[in-house]
C-alpha cells in the first residue's frame, strides 16, 4: 500500500440534486495532493424525496427525520465505496467533512437566518468509523452572517497569486463567484442561478436531467426582453454580502415571467442561459479592481454554450475568456467538495474558515460541528 496518511474525505452535494461528489485529499503547504475521487449515484427515489422536501413550506419531523437518516447512510455508502477504490483505511483518515444536502437556506429571515442541511452525521461517522466535520453554516448565522457562500477561504488557500488579481466561478445549481486580488480584501457572493434553472426546464420539457453540453439551448434564440424580466428580481440589484438558493431561483420563477411570453420552450432554454451568464458576468463587473483572470469550476463548467455566452458577456468588459480550474491544477469537477475536506482540517485545527467580508457576518468563526464514531 502506498504511504497514505494525513487524508481528509470532503463530501459535497448541490442543488442540483442528483450525486453525491466524494474526494480523498491530503493537503501541502497551498497545494492539494488529489488521492482519490467517487461519485455515488442518488437514486430516483431519493432525488423524488429530497426535492419534494425542498419545495414544502412545512414538513413532519418523522418526514425530515426519515430522510436525515438516509441520506447519512448514503454519504456512509458513499464513503465506504470511496475508501475500498483507493484502499484506503479508516485510521488514516483525519476527518470527513460533510457538507450535506442543502433542503432550506433563508439567511435573510425576519427573526434570524437558518440554512438547513440533511444527512445525519452521527450515523456517517459511526459507518465510516471516522471523524465527521458537519454543520458548516449556522456558525456563521448566528453571528449575523450569510452562511454563504463558504468556499472563498479554501480558494484563497490553493488558488491565491500574488501575480495577478483573479475570479474563481463556480458554476453548480446556483453560481458564486469569489474575487482573489493580488492583495487587500477578498470578496465572495452568489451571484444568481447557475444550473438549477436549466435542469429544471430540461425535466419539464424534453424528460432529461440536464442539457448535455448546452446542445439545446444552443438551437434556441434568446429572448431579450424575456431576460430583462429575468433580470428584473431584486436579487440581482441587491449587494453583496448576499446569497441565494432555490428557494428564490425555482420553476415558480421561470413560469412567473414567462406568463405572458410567446417564446418557445427552447427559446426560453436559450434566454435562461444567457441569464445565468450575463448575471454571473455582471457581477465580476462590480469588483473593485480589474481582473485579470478568470477560472471557473462546477458542473457548468462542461455546459459548452453556457462558457461561450460568458465568454462573449466577459469580452464585453475586456476580461478573456475564462479558463478551467484545471489550469491551476485541480478538476473542476472536484473543487467543492475539496473545500469542504479543508473546512474539516480548519475545524480540527481551531482555524477560523469564513470570511465576514463575504458573508457579512460580525467576525470570523471556526466552522462546523465534530462527531466521533
């Protein structure tokens, strides 16, 4: 066996509902040695369950229970599949940092913000016999913050320069982008739908989880004053520290705006598109000082038209092209749940992880809950 030791497991899924992205990592002064990745299928029952969850404005706890339960046991599942793939024992994993499925995220409540994540870390860390690192977000909340988006910290940690001033995108069902100057004040917000407005058009209309590479969009035409109805909400004219979730950006909203729209399914397909690039490009036209670079990750980061549309939104503010994140050494594809096996180390640490320039929470916090097996 390979000398394998100091390894964190970071677990991350989206609100795209539909797996679960598991890594192996160990990490080196301000790089990431990548040990192994997995991703675990959710079944259809289970997505039917989660999504089901997300839409109600109330639940039985038996419901929210069950469902917490299972979903620790698949991120166990998850997990031990992981470990066996790379032969990897429980010994010489540090910790699991788990970020859980995301079925409520209000941070802006009347009284105070609650963001709600399912998967019972108690049961993970029993089926795994490993630490577990949960619980990312309230710490955050109850200092008057966000809880969002957390991932800025871990890309100043491997994707920092003192070179050049760069924006790392991540594209997964809600896009965020965070701003890494070569020095001062890092900033972080999400910036508006990313996917989760495509799949969900592409489930009602053609029965696919989502559109392949953008090849149906790409046979559409956008409708322009479609997208300035988008481009209408609130959300979009709202600074930073801000962040969002489905609970705003969900098929409600799509079929709100085009009431009174003649557009085809794959015109809107297209429109809706184009929205998520132009809002994610006009957020990194805010940023204090001129960008340099721009990377991006997550699963749009493979939706051919959607990279060109912001490519062409991004050439419009003289910023190139943005480039993978794969030129900085790590897979798009694993970068999230990366961050999250880094918040564990931070927790295990006593580090603080947030950000209050991002967040807008009153100071930073050390991130997350530890449970033993």
């Amino acid at each position: 066996m390979a000398n394998k030791k100091n390894i964190y497991i970071g677990l991350m899924t989206g609100t795209s509902i539909d797996a679960i992205d598991a890594v192996a990592v160990r990490f080196l002064n301000n790089s990431i040695d990548l040990i192994g990745t997995k991703t675990y299928q959710f079944q259809t029952e289970t997505v039917k369950s989660i999504r089901s969850l997300c839409q109600l404005e109330s639940v039985s706890l038996n419901q929210y229970s069950e469902l917490d339960n299972d979903l620790g046991k698949l991120f166990a599942e998850a997990v031990r599949e992981l470990m066996d793939l790379h032969d990897l024992q429980p010994s010489q994993i540090c910790a699991i940092g788990c970020h859980g499925q995301t079925v409520k995220h209000h941070p802006n409540n009347d009284k105070m913000g609650f963001s709600i994540q399912l998967g019972n870390p108690n049961i993970l860390a029993v089926e795994t016999e490993c630490r577990v690192v949960s619980d990312f977000r309230r710490a955050d909340i109850a200092l008057g913050g966000q809880g969002a988006p957390l991932a800025p910290a871990f890309h100043k940690f491997c994707f920092g320069s003192e070179e050049e001033n760069r924006v790392i995108v991540n594209i997964g069902g809600i896009a965020n982008i965070t701003f890494l100057p070569k020095s001062g004040h890092i900033q972080g917000f999400d910036t508006g739908p990313g996917n989760t407005l495509l799949d969900l058009w592409c489930r009602k209309h053609i029965n696919k989880p989502f559109d392949n590479e953008g090849s149906w969009a790409a046979t559409g035409d956008i409708d322009i004053n479609l997208l300035q109805s988008f481009k209408s909400e609130k959300y979009f004219k709202t600074k930073p520290p801000k962040s969002t979730g489905t609970e705003e950006f969900n098929l409600s909203f799509i079929e709100k705006h085009c009431s009174d729209s003649n557009s085809q399914t794959v015109d809107i397909q297209a429109t809706l598109t184009e929205l998520t690039a132009q809002t994610i490009a006009d957020s990194i036209s805010t940023l204090p000082e001129p960008v340099d670079k721009v990377y991006i990750c997550g699963g749009g980061c493979h939706n051919t038209f959607l990279v060109s549309r912001l490519a062409k939104s991004l050439k419009q503010n003289n910023i190139d092209a943005p480039l993978s994140t794969e030129y900085l050494k790590i897979d798009p594809k694993w970068v999230e749940a990366s961050a999250f096996a880094w918040l564990a180390k931070q927790r295990l640490e006593l580090k603080a992880a947030s950000i209050p320039e991002v967040t807008g929470a009153k100071r930073s916090a050390i991130l997350g809950a530890v449970y033993f097996p």
